[in-house]
C-alpha cells in the first residue's frame, strides 16, 4: 500500500512538473548555405554558386528580442582552375522574433568581421612538382549581414530553419575583389 502510494505520488509530482512552461536560455544549431555571389574584376572574376556550413547560439532577452554571435565558412571554386575564393565570418547578432507560434518569422542583423582568402591559379596544376605561378590575396573586411529567417517548430525543444542574407562590406577600400550575392541556408535549432 505505501509503496502503490508513493508511486503515484511522485508520477503525480512528474506529471505537475513538467506542465509548467519553462524558460528558454539559449538556442543554437548548424546550418548549411548555398548562394550565389560575384565580383565586379574580370580577371579574377568570381561568379557562380557558394556553399558553407556554420552555426549560432543566441539568447533571448524578453518576450521578442534575442542576442548571441554566429559564424560561417563559404567558399566557392574557380571554374576550370584549381584555385578558390574562401570567406570566413562573424559577428555579434541581434534579432527580433515576431511571435511564439509553430511558424515565426525573425528579423536580424549580425555585425562582426571576416577574412577572404582568394587564390586563382595562373598556370600550372597541383600534381606536378614543376613552379606554379598563382595569384593569392587576403582581405580583411568588417561586415554588416541582414538576414530573416522562418523557424517551424518541431518539438518543444527543436526548431528547422530557413534562412536569406546578403553580407554587406561597408568601407572596404577594395570593392571590386570582395564577392557579393544572396545565401540560403537551412538549419535546425536546438533549445534548451
């Protein structure tokens, strides 16, 4: 009798415990991208797709507005050459979540920095040991990226998003080399 008792007194305190809505500390996750960028150089000239992957973790400060930082690698092959075009990125983010339900949309922007590695291949091939001649340049930018995504909730502690930006390079004194273009990413998010 008393252990029946107290079996369905700590299922009923269980029970109670997790009916009450907890608060949310922190989200963050993975996310894949893929866009298209270009260049105003002709030689070389970057044009075509990119691809990615990279993460954020943010925290929510009241009912709407959420902070943290996020990150990105991007990079994206010359055509007919060995050579790549590489951007690394991130920055402190804020955003704003219009609502709570299954499907919100939220506006934000992430302010930071980055650095381009560009290397195109001139002649020669990676296969030989024969001299190459290449053309490699580094950048360092601060960048300003707007971006609005879609999370649908799928659990209570799981979310997958859709997500567009288009990193902005303000003040470069090299406008011609840095590669501009819309992203699509997809991602999930983990809430704890």
């Amino acid at each position: 009798m008393k252990k029946g008792f107290l079996l369905i007194f700590f299922l009923v305190i269980s029970l109670l415990g997790n009916t009450q809505e907890k608060r949310e500390l922190f989200r963050g996750g993975m996310f894949l991208h893929a866009g298209y960028i270009t260049n105003k150089l002709d030689y070389p000239e970057v044009n075509g797709i990119t691809t990615g992957i990279g993460g954020k973790i943010s925290f929510r400060l009241g009912k709407h507005f959420r902070a943290g930082t996020e990150g990105y690698a991007t990079s994206y092959g010359y055509e007919n050459n060995e050579g790549q075009y590489k951007l690394g990125w991130g920055g402190l983010l804020a955003e704003y979540q219009f609502s709570d339900n299954r499907l919100t949309p939220v506006l934000g922007i992430t302010i930071g920095g980055g650095k381009i590695h560009d290397l195109y291949m001139v002649e020669g091939n990676y296969i030989d040991n024969l001299p190459d001649e290449a053309i490699y340049k580094v950048y360092s930018a601060f960048i300003v990226n707007p971006h609005f995504s879609l999370e649908y909730r799928l659990t209570h502690n799981l979310n997958f998003v859709g997500k567009i930006d288009y990193l902005l390079f303000p003040g470069a004194g090299y406008p011609d080399y840095v590669a501009n273009g819309p992203r699509l990413y997809i991602g999930i998010l983990f809430m704890r």
